[in-house]
C-alpha cells in the first residue's frame, strides 16, 4: 500500500548540455506543467491582442493628424476666399489703370495663393461644365441646354484648392460655330 500511495515518477527529457540527463517530475507536478502551458498561452494572446491594440492606436494616430491638415487645409480655404473677391477688385484696377506699384501688389497676392495651392480655373475656350461654372449668359437655361456649348467668355474668375472647389467660375457660353475656323465665335 505504501508503494500506491507512493507518487509515480515521469521521466521528461530536457534539452541540456548533458542530452543523457533527464529531469523526473512527481505526477501531481504535471498540473503545473498544464498549468505552464495555459499560462504561456494566455500571454500569446495578450500579446497579440497587445500588437492589434498598438496597430490601431498607430492608425488612429495617422488618420486624426491627417483630418487635422484637412481641416487646417480647409479652414484655410475659408479665409483664402474671402480674398478672392478683392483680388477680383484689384484685378480690375490693374487692367484699367497704368500703374506698375498696383501691378506689383496683384503678382504678389496671385503668388501667395499660388503658394496655398490655390488654382485659378481655365475657363474660356473650354467646354462649359456645371460642376465648377455658373452660367450667367447663354442659349440655355440648364446644364442640358447647355450641353455641347463652350465658354465663350468669363465674367468672373473660379478658383480651386487641392482639388476643392472655392469659388465657381462665372461665365458666358455659346453654341459651338462649326463653319468657324477658331470654333470659338465671340
């Protein structure tokens, strides 16, 4: 009786620098060694969920520097357009007037929009498209109408940031004049 109540010896073999060298474990040591395993396996998965946790961390991270340059870019936009219409004014006085100072002040504002990424429309020659143009003279009332039509002049200037759109063009359109060698008629 005395050798039932003896525990059992495992032989386990071990990896040493004596391979012949074997390490015996009592039987009720073999719930620790299951005990070992649950737990190295519990790490994995801490650790993994760890790895998925810093992954979306790092793309939080990305996506909210990215809307702040968005928004930074857009708030931008907002300000940059309220200089589109004195830029216009300025424009104007530029043409109209001789005045090399005046010039000077309007290349300077069109290279700081440039700058800023800010485009200016091409517009005339073009044909006419409602998604960046308003129409303010022509044959047709709608887009449809107006469809196969060209800008035939420009009344005021669209401008475009990033691909954004501030400020539509405004422009005159005409039937494109297939007799005419320009095929643009004025």
């Amino acid at each position: 009786m005395t050798d039932q109540k003896k525990s059992k010896k495992i032989h386990v073999e071990t990896h040493r620098a004596d391979p012949d060298q074997q390490e015996t474990f009592d039987e009720q040591q073999a719930p620790d060694l299951q005990s070992d395993l649950d737990l190295q396996k519990e790490l994995e998965e801490k650790d993994l969920a760890y790895r998925r946790a810093l992954a979306d961390y790092q793309n939080l991270k990305r996506r909210t520097e990215d809307d702040q340059a968005r928004f930074v870019k857009l708030a931008s936009a907002g300000l940059l357009t309220r200089f589109l219409e004195p830029l216009d004014y300025l424009g104007q006085a530029v043409a109209h007037m001789n005045d090399k100072g005046l010039e000077m002040i309007y290349q300077q504002f069109l290279r700081v929009l440039s700058d800023e990424n800010v485009q200016k429309l091409e517009t005339v020659g073009k044909p006419f498209d409602a998604e960046t143009m308003e129409a303010v003279e022509g044959s047709g009332d709608t887009a449809q109408d107006q469809n196969g039509e060209i800008v035939t002049q420009e009344v005021r200037a669209g401008y475009t940031m990033n691909g954004y759109l501030l400020r539509p063009a405004k422009v005159i359109v005409g039937e494109v004049q297939k007799n005419t060698k320009e095929g643009i008629n004025n």
